[in-house]
C-alpha cells in the first residue's frame, strides 16, 4: 500500500511574509527580555547582512544553535530570506 501523493509547498515564502506582517511582542523566558517587531526586524536585518557577507546564497544549508525565542525566529528568517535551507 502507498501512501497518497499531496503537493508540499516548501516555499519560505509563508513564513517570510508571516514575519515581515509581525507587528506584536515576544517575551523571552530564557533572559527574561521582551522583544518588540522593531527589533526582531533590526535583528533579522544585521543576521541577513552577515549571512551575505558569509557568502551564504540560496540552496546552502545552514545550522544553527539557537534556544527557542526571538533569535531563533531572527536567524530562521533571515536564513530563508538569504536563500539558505
């Protein structure tokens, strides 16, 4: 017996337009920090800028080391707006 067949979507494209739109707070447990958009914004942007500067483009594959929170979704971000997977 074989499993159905669905279309997958792996586009980035989602969860880029999701952070782009994100207007609320984050609260970090770990570091007892909130984390407003305007930051998770500055943060994504100086990570997309770094990756560049690596030399990361699209298709690369990329790990990170990140405790849950806002810099997970900063680097997840800007690892998917560089192209990386």
């Amino acid at each position: 017996m074989h499993a159905a067949q669905f279309p997958v979507n792996l586009s980035p494209d989602p969860i880029l337009e999701a952070a782009e739109g994100f207007t609320g707070t984050f609260f970090d447990l770990d570091r007892s920090l909130t984390v407003g958009a305007d930051r998770l914004a500055r943060a994504r942007g100086f990570l997309e800028s770094r990756f560049d500067t690596l030399g990361l483009s699209r298709g690369d594959r990329v790990i990170i080391s990140v405790g849950n929170g806002p810099a997970f979704v900063a680097a997840l971000t800007a690892i998917l707006a560089c192209g990386g997977d």
